[in-house]
C-alpha cells in the first residue's frame, strides 16, 4: 500500500460521512442493477481462525483466502470464464473485512466458534446462466465444503444468505466497517479482477 494509501485509510482521515455515504449508496444501486439483469444477490460472510492469521499480515491472508475461494467458485459457475463471449457472464463479489464486535447476550456469543474472530463480509452476484448442479448456499455449505475450507487453512466457515429484500440494506451491513471507520473505501476488494491483474498476466 502506498502512502497515500495509508493517508486514506487512517482514523484521522479527511473523507466525510457522507462521501462514504454516497459511496455505499452507488455500490447499492450496482446491486440493484445486477439484479435486475437477472443476477441472484446473496451475503457470504467468511469466517476465519485468528490461530492461523500472522500478525501483521491478517488482512493480506483474508483477501488471499477469498480470492481463492472466488477463483475455484468462478470455474464451477462458468466454463472458461475469462473467454471474452462470458464477460458479462461472470459472479461478481465484492466485500471488506469486518472485525467482530463483544455481544451482550451471552446466548449471541456462543453463536461464533472460541477460536474465531474476524471475518470478511460480502456481496456475492451470481448470474443466471450457471453450471453449478445445486444451489449457491448448498454448494458453498455442504456439497463443495471441503474444497473451500482445507485443514491448516485459516478459513474456518462460509456462510451464504440468499437476499431477497432490499439490497441496500444488505450492502449498507456489509460495508458497516466503512462509516465506523474501521476499514477504507481503497479495502473495498472487488472480484473478479481486470484480465490485466489476474496472476501471471
């Protein structure tokens, strides 16, 4: 990350609450519009084992493991999706990390594993000409499970929730790290990337 970078992403950051606002709002809208071209809209929260994120580099581990899950996800979805007739054929996924907040109730505390304790919250638009044999929240949970989640891997769970209200508050709770000022608009994470900036291009 480079300075100016940092600059942004720092507490004392100079950007108002309402450009993030406006920010959330236009990521709401992209949303909505994907939908309405048929996309189905769903929250997958990844949860992770803080033993087995490094100090220092947990964010880097985090964007490392969802951009391998997207990477097999995409292949299950569409044959030969970099090929230019499935441009528009593609899932799209955005997200950013979300630190864990102390629940109250302690009923609510037991819902997490003890040895997790960070997760990456996103926005997940499949679109509606796929090859996946089952749907989205079984092949992520149950039929495919164990290609996403390996041992000695810090992605622990992947938990899928199928939106059927409306996308803005969906996108407004997964982008909640952004108005408290945990997380940066620049650690918004977007996938799939640009041709120019997948590996070995």
């Amino acid at each position: 990350m480079s300075n100016s970078n940092r600059a942004v992403a720092s507490v004392d950051t100079a950007i108002s609450s309402v450009e993030i606002n406006r920010y959330i709002a236009g990521i709401g809208q992209m949303v909505t519009d994907y939908i309405e071209q048929g996309f189905e809209a769903y929250m997958v929260s990844f949860m992770f084992r803080l033993t087995l994120l490094e100090s220092g580099t947990k964010d880097q581990q985090m964007r490392d493991e969802v951009s391998r899950v997207y990477a097999r996800f995409i292949t299950e979805c569409v044959r030969n999706p970099w090929s230019e007739k499935n441009r528009d054929n593609r899932p799209v996924l955005f997200g950013c990390q979300d630190w864990p907040v102390w629940k109250r109730n302690k009923k609510d505390r037991l819902m997490s594993l003890p040895w997790e304790g960070a997760h990456w919250g996103s926005i997940l638009l499949v679109p509606p000409r796929v090859r996946l044999k089952q749907g989205v929240k079984d092949h992520f949970e149950r039929y495919k499970r164990h290609v996403y989640i390996r041992p000695g891997m810090p992605l622990s769970r992947i938990h899928v929730e199928h939106i059927t209200y409306e996308p803005r508050l969906a996108v407004e709770y997964t982008l909640k790290s952004l108005p408290h000022r945990k997380c940066s608009m620049d650690d918004l994470f977007i996938l799939p990337f640009s041709q120019s900036e997948r590996p070995g291009h």
